[in-house]
C-alpha cells in the first residue's frame, strides 16, 4: 500500500547527472508566485515571509503567538520546505488593527519583508505556482549540459505531476495513516501514528515502543510539544477515550494532512500506470481534462477526441489529462480511464462509498478534485558554477501551484530518491 516506487522517467534516455540537493538551505530557494496583490484594506494582515530551515506549520505557530491570535487565523496559501530559504505570503486576521499596532516580529529563522491589508484569508492555492533555485551538489559543473537537455525536454512536453515524497510524512506513511481513517480503522491509524515503524526505526523508538505496550503516559513524555498530532491523540487514550475518539480529536488541519496523502497516493498510482501504458500526452474517450488557464474540467468525448484543435490545445499545454484525487465532490471519469482509477482506489483499500461515509463523520476534509497528470516547466534556466561548498549545477524553474520541485530535479538526477521525506510540502 505504499506510493509506487517504480517511477518511470520521461527522459529515460538521458544519463541521470547523480548529486545530492539540500545540502543547506542556501542551496534550496522558494519564491512563491502570488495570485493576487493585497487591496491595501481590510481585516487581514498580509506579510511576505522568508524563513529560513523552518517548517509552515512552526512558521504558523510563531506568527500566531506573535498576533495573539490562534493559528487558525493564519493563512497560507502552501506548504514550503523546510530545508530551504522559502518566501511567502502569510495572512493574519486582526480585526480592527494593522501591522503597526503590533511589535515588530523578531525570529532568528524568520523575517518580514513587508506588510499590508487585505479583505480576506489566504487560503490553500492562493498562489500562482512557485520559482525555484536549486544547487545539485557533488557533481562536475560541466553537468550543466544534462541538466539543460532534460530540463528542455520537460518544458516541451511536461513534467509527471507525481506528488512528492514530502507529502507522505517523515515516516512515509501519511497515506497509510489516511486509508485507514477512510475504512474506519482508527485503531490501525493510532498504530501507524505512534507504534514502532519498520522503515524508519530511529525517529522516536522509546515513545514508540512505550505506545505498543501500552504505557501512554510514558510514550506521551517522549514527544516533544511541537509533536501535536501525536500527544493529542496520546492524551486522549490517557483520558480513557477509545482509538476513534482520539483519532478524531486530532485538529482538521491535520487530518486534511493524513487524507490528502491518501488521495495523493491513489493519484501516484494511477500516473504510473499511464506512464507505463499510452502516457501523459494523449488523450482517450472517457478522460477528464483540465484547462490550464481556469483549472476548469470537462470530459473527453468522441467529439471533444476527434476534434484537431483538442490536438494543438494539448501541445501548447493549454489543456491536460488530469487523474484522481478522490473525494465526494470530485469529476468522475468514464470507461477504461475510470476503471482504472477504480482500481488504483481499491489498491489502497477504499472505494467511493467509503469516502462517502467518511464525509459523513468529519464534513469537508475529503472533497476531492482533479490534478493534471503533467505541468509545465515554465523559463528553465542551469548554470554550473563553484562556490565555498564546491562545484554545484544550479537549476532554477516555475512550477503551477502544487507541484513537486524535487521531481524535476530526480529527472535531472535519477538518484532514485526525490528528497527527504519531510513533513513539509511544495504546494
């Protein structure tokens, strides 16, 4: 039940340039591309942010003691890495005040680059995409030459819109953690939360192992406070409540986390399959498309297929294939495309009828929507070069919004991991 780990390459032909990345964050920038600027009135806070080696979820945590406000009242519009220079917009809702009646945020891995007002909260995709400069250490700066043809490959043709390793947890089992919310196996969710992990057997083995033999006070001493997914749920079996209620009591930020690991990797799946089978440039009768300009989707007909312009829409990227991420409001393909995605769904234990009965327990958190199976690599750029680190190829790119920097970099690499797995996305 895990992501698939058989990843094709679209530029198999190509040699892999090997290296290693995020070595430092200085080696790792983030320029998040907003959707929109801010009025310059009204109850929010707008900041653009540069962190540094820091988390979204701590960068909200320090904003929201700062603000005197709860973390809910922050927005972002994604997730930035954590081992990197990042910079973002974040909103903050303050009735009534500005940046000027508060302190000026002092942190030593954060800093506020400017500030103004706008009406509403930035929320989820509220942003353009994002500009991306990565160094790839431990490789010849003539590399460059590798780079660039894989690089120019991508922006021909697209990029595989994997959901990156990022999104499955440190651990690498969000999505395992999310199908079993989805079957409603809640004892099994605790497990996979806090007992003992296989694969990754050194993050926290004493608390994990207290957890197993059911000392959860014990376990709950080992975490620290910042952990709070997990002393959440421990506190709440301290209290006596059974594997659902503390489950459950977990904040709906992160459960949306464990869920959208699972649909991701449900979308991971059903992208391999057609990699290895007609690929993400064609269109078949029964897919869904998505038009780049307005994320809006319609269904390939006879019609819609046998038209020429479908053909050089498709080339100039102006509409794409998109596969599943599965929920109750989500477009639904028809014939083999849905049958395929049927069974990609069933893979990690689940069919529509138990989402529809989780939508019923926790509203909201699994609406579902279609992702496009390729993105754009928009105005490459590749450079080799030395510095006080050593030689580097610095690859530097756009992505739309939700899309995964490291996998244009393990094309270029072939290294067979995409990046760590960090509790931090690139969205």
């Amino acid at each position: 039940m895990s992501p698939p780990a058989n990843r094709r390459y679209i530029t198999a032909d190509i040699p892999g340039l090997g290296g290693t990345i995020k070595q430092r964050p200085e080696d790792f920038l983030v320029d998040e591309q907003p959707l929109y600027a801010p009025a310059g009135s009204g109850e929010h806070i707008y900041l653009l942010i540069q962190k540094r080696g820091l988390s979204t979820l701590d960068m909200i945590e320090v904003i929201a003691q700062h603000f005197r406000v709860q973390r809910r009242d922050v927005g972002v519009a994604g997730l930035k890495d954590k081992q990197a220079i990042t910079r973002q917009v974040v909103s903050v809702h303050t009735p009534g005040k500005t940046a000027a009646d508060f302190p000026f945020l002092e942190h030593d891995r954060i800093a506020v680059l400017w500030s103004d007002q706008h009406t509403n909260k930035l929320r989820r995709g509220h942003l353009r995409g994002n500009r991306f400069s990565i160094k790839v250490r431990g490789v010849s700066p003539a590399g460059v030459v590798t780079a660039r043809r894989v690089l120019t490959r991508l922006a021909a043709h697209g990029l595989p819109n994997r959901v990156g390793t990022q999104r499955f947890g440190m651990l690498g089992n969000n999505h395992r953690i999310g199908a079993s919310l989805v079957a409603g196996d809640f004892r099994a969710a605790c497990d996979l939360l806090l007992g003992p992990c296989e694969t990754v057997p050194h993050v926290n083995p004493s608390g994990r192992a207290e957890y197993a033999a059911g000392r959860f006070e014990a376990a709950r001493r080992t975490y620290p406070r910042n952990a709070r997914a997990e002393v959440r749920v421990l506190s709440r079996l301290i209290e006596g409540a059974d594997h659902r209620a503390a489950m459950l009591s977990v904040d709906a930020q992160t459960l949306g986390f464990f869920l959208s690991a699972f649909q991701a990797a449900v979308f991971n799946l059903v992208l391999e399959t057609r990699l290895a089978g007609i690929g993400i440039t064609t269109l078949i009768e029964g897919d869904v498309v998505m038009k780049r300009e307005n994320r809006a989707c319609f269904a390939v007909t006879a019609e819609v297929l046998n038209d020429p312009a479908t053909r050089v829409r498709l080339d100039g990227f102006e509409i794409s294939a998109t596969g599943p991420l599965w929920g109750v409001g989500m477009m639904r393909a028809h014939g083999v495309t849905d049958e395929a995605e049927l069974a990609a769904l069933a893979a990690l234990g689940a069919d529509p009828q138990r989402l529809i009965a989780w939508n019923t327990i926790r509203p909201g958190l699994l609406e579902g929507q279609r992702r496009p199976l390729r993105v754009p690599v928009v105005d490459p750029e590749v450079e080799g070069g030395v510095d006080e680190h050593g030689a580097y190829v610095r690859c530097a790119f756009e992505l739309p919004r939700g899309s995964f920097a490291t996998e244009v970099i393990e094309e270029i690499t072939k290294t067979g991991a995409a990046g760590p797995a960090l509790p931090d996305d690139e969205d």
